[in-house]
C-alpha cells in the first residue's frame, strides 16, 4: 500500500494550511508529522484518511509499494480508502451507552478486527477485563483512550492513523501503547500526528508540516 501526495495543498477559505507537499508513505514504514499547535497536523492526516479532500494537487492510494505502484498497481479512491484505514483521535468519539464488548462487537460489523484476534483477548491486552460489563460512559479518560486505540489498531486495515494517541494515558499505558505499536503495526502504514516525543519516537521518518506551509 503507498499513498502518494504530488503538489497537494489544502486550505480553508483563504489560508493555506500546507501546499506544494510531495511524499509518498510506505507499507511497513512509520512516519511521525509534527509541529506547533493548530498548525494542520490533524488536517493533514484527516486528508491521508480519504475524510478531507485536497485543494490542489493530487492524492493517490495504490495497492503495493512503491516499486509496483509504478508497475500498474490497483488504484483505490478516495471514496473507498475508508476500508483500509484505521483511525484513533481525541476527536472521536465512543458509543459510551456501550460496555467495552458491546463497542467492539459494533466496530467490527464494519471493519473486522486482524486474523485470530477475539473480542477477549484484545479486552485482557489493553487491561480492561475488571470493567467488562461496565458501560464506557463511568469509564476514565485513560480507559477510553485504551478502548479507542484497539479498535484502531486491532482492525484489520492498511493503514494507521494516530493522532496524539497517548492523550490521558498514564506511563503504563504509554508502556502500552508502544507495545501494541511493535506487536501489531510493522507491516502497515503507520501516521502518527503529534508535538508529543514519546508519541512517535519511533517512527522512522519526521515529517515538520511547517515546512509546507
């Protein structure tokens, strides 16, 4: 899988948020993009998403590498990329009328969760076993925010995005965090969108949206 950016920009009314961005993202890569505060990091993830469109340039999700891309891999549109994405974001919300079972049997009605991978045994990985049959509603912050990483990354997607992902986690679940990144994300695109070190610190490549401004 590549998403590819040629000469992309994006705005709104009439400021730019970035323009002439050229990248190509990689399966089995991770990439970081950071900067200030209200600088468009989340906007620029929310068009990798296939959720935002693009101003001017162009944006291509293709099956394959970088390599086949060149060699008439599939095209995917920008109407069916959702399919390939996960997605993890303070702006995103849970069904918290649900208990933690309940919302992750919903999720994955529509995007079904990695080969071999149940409901219990993402339940006992991100430490909510004691809150099972609680609704997410009487929840922490932090709890939530372990329920909304594993329907991220458990799904069985592509491509994962992760905007400040560690947003009301405390070290273990940072700890976590990371350990679910190493175990269930190498072969896919990771995007993490954050002025936070310790949310991508391992990502490979860093991307400065300020430098496409």
């Amino acid at each position: 899988m590549t998403i590819s950016l040629s000469d992309a920009g994006k705005r709104f009314n009439r400021d730019w948020i970035f323009r002439h961005f050229n990248y190509t993202f990689e399966s089995g890569q991770s990439y970081a993009i950071t900067g200030p505060n209200g600088s468009g990091k989340s906007t620029l993830l929310q068009v990798l998403s296939g959720g935002m469109y693009i101003n001017e340039g162009s944006l291509a999700f293709r099956t394959g590498n970088q390599e086949s891309a060149q060699n008439n891999s599939t095209l995917i549109s920008s109407e069916n990329i959702y399919q390939q994405v996960s997605i993890c974001a303070p702006y995103l919300e849970v069904v918290e009328e649900m208990t933690a079972t309940e919302f992750l049997d919903f999720h994955q009605a529509f995007k079904p969760f990695l080969p071999g991978i149940t409901l219990a045994s993402i339940i006992a990985t991100v430490g909510l076993e004691k809150a099972l049959n609680k609704q997410i509603r009487f929840y922490s912050s932090g709890m939530k925010q372990r329920i909304k990483l594993a329907q991220c990354i458990f799904s069985d997607t592509e491509i994962v995005l992760l905007d400040e992902p560690c947003t009301n986690l405390d070290s273990s679940g940072i700890e976590l965090y990371n350990q679910l990144i190493n175990e269930y994300c190498k072969k896919r695109i990771v995007i993490v969108s954050s002025n936070d070190r310790q949310e991508y610190e391992f990502c490979k490549e860093k991307i400065n949206i300020m430098n496409w401004k």
